[in-house]
C-alpha cells in the first residue's frame, strides 16, 4: 500500500527525471548534429556547438539540487514501497540508455576531431601525457648498462 509521503516523493521524483530525460535527448541531439557536421566534407566550426554546450551543462547543474533533495526522501521511504513504483525504474533505464548513446557518440565525435586536427588546443593534452611511460622509456634508453 502506497501512503501520501511515498506517492509524493514518487511523483517529484518522477517529474524531474522526465524533465532530466528532455535534458538528456537534447544533448544526444546535438552530440548527433556534431556528429554529422564532423562527418560532411565542409569546415567543423567546434565554437557553432559551444553555446549550446553551455547551455545544457547549467540546466544540467541546475538538477543535481533536485535530486540531492529526492535523494533524501527517497531513502525515507521503505524498501518494499520504493518497489511499487515500476514507472521510476523504466525512467532510470531510459536515462542511463541515452547517457550511454551520447558518451559512445561524443567519443566518435572526440576522435573524428582528432582525425581532421580540429580539436581546440586546450583540450590536447601535452605530448608526454599522451604517453605515459615517456620518463621510464627515455631513462631506460639513456642508461648505461
């Protein structure tokens, strides 16, 4: 039997995790835009997708306060109530299934930047980062022995 307190808290929580989804779809829509953009023949402009970028990053910060609240009135809701409210679980499984399309799709987009050399330099890392046993290897060569 479900009681005021739980049906709330459910119901809060489930309308967040909708307007997160939204959130979500959003920045698969653009991860796929890029995609796109990266994958024709004309200039990649990585500043056209920035705007948004940030865009969706503040509506994104501006959740995780809602859910930390959720958080906690979730977990004063028993056990055997919490598992009453299928809804919530096929939100969860929907979130993390387009959480993962965007990162496999940005990871596509990160090394077709690499590719055509359109990365922004503050994001390639330094030479030596980017490889790691550099300090080992040179002492090795140089040694004598």
């Amino acid at each position: 039997m479900k009681d005021c307190r739980s049906i709330r808290a459910a119901d809060g929580l489930t309308f967040d995790l909708q307007e997160f989804a939204d959130i979500c779809n959003e920045v698969l829509s653009l991860a796929r835009r890029e995609h796109q953009a990266l994958a024709g023949q004309g200039d990649y402009n990585h500043w056209d997708f920035c705007e948004t970028r940030k865009k969706l990053l503040a509506d994104i910060e501006a959740m995780l306060p809602k859910f930390r609240h959720h958080r906690m009135a979730w977990q004063q809701v028993s056990q055997s109530e919490r598992e009453q409210f299928k809804d919530l679980k096929g939100l969860f499984q929907n979130i993390q299934g387009l959480l993962m399309r965007v990162m496999l799709l940005d990871r596509e987009n990160q090394q077709t930047m690499l590719k055509r050399g359109v990365v922004p330099a503050q994001y390639v890392p330094p030479a030596a980062a980017q490889h790691p046993h550099y300090v080992a290897d040179l002492y090795r060569r140089n040694s004598s022995g």
